[in-house]
C-alpha cells in the first residue's frame, strides 16, 4: 500500500496498461484487494471500466474471483454491470460459472437485465 501511495503522490499513471493489457486496477480487483482498489479510484484517479486485451474489465476479474467486498466497491464507483469481454460474457457469466451466489446477488441488483444477456454462443448466465 505504501509503495502505491508513494506512487500516486509522484503523479504516475495508474491507468497504464501492461502486456495483457491489465492495469494495477485489473489486478487489485483479481486479489480481491478492495482497499488498493479504494485508493487507486479515489486518489489515483483510476478509470473503473478498462478492459484488458481479452476485454474484461476489473470488475469481471473481481466477479470471477468470487472477491465480493471489491464488486461491491466497484459497482458504487460506477463499473458498468453489464460490461462484455470479447466473447460477450458478463461479470455475470463468469459469476455464475464461479458459483458464488452473494456476488451474483450483487450483480443482479445493479443490472438485473444481466441474467438475460447472452455471449456469442447465445448462452445466457445460468
């Protein structure tokens, strides 16, 4: 966390993407570390939505995860619920793959139009 404040505070760019295209934002929410993920979006200024080379956003990488405190921080940040990775899968896809049922509520109540999305095979979430 030290080494993340240090770096904001020298101004750099949290929103720079690395070979897979993953930001610090990406890989905070794959952790499920939802107080890196508070201190980059309030003082780092961090994009919520970026999407890295397979079109998944950190909330689709929080979502798989199963890391419910870190959706529930990035839904009230604003992350678009109904983002699709390249394939046309939805956090909730992943979610529901995942089986975890308190993010998927979670999901649900930001976008309930989510269950009915379907990727480019036409498979909805369940």
């Amino acid at each position: 966390m030290k080494i993340i404040r240090y770096l904001i505070a020298a101004d750099c760019d949290v929103n720079i993407q690395g070979p897979e295209g993953m930001t610090v934002l990406h890989m905070a929410a794959m952790r499920g570390d939802t107080d890196v993920c508070d201190l980059l979006l309030n003082e780092g200024r961090a994009n919520v939505d970026p999407r890295d080379h397979g079109g998944w956003t950190p909330l689709v990488w929080a979502a798989e995860h199963k890391h419910v405190r870190t959706v529930r921080l990035l839904l009230s940040k604003g992350a678009n619920a109904l983002a699709k990775d390249l394939e046309g899968n939805g956090a909730i896809h992943w979610c529901a793959l995942a089986g975890d049922s308190n993010v998927l509520k979670l999901l649900l109540d930001a976008a309930p139009l989510a269950l009915h999305q379907t990727n480019a095979h036409q498979d909805t979430p369940l």
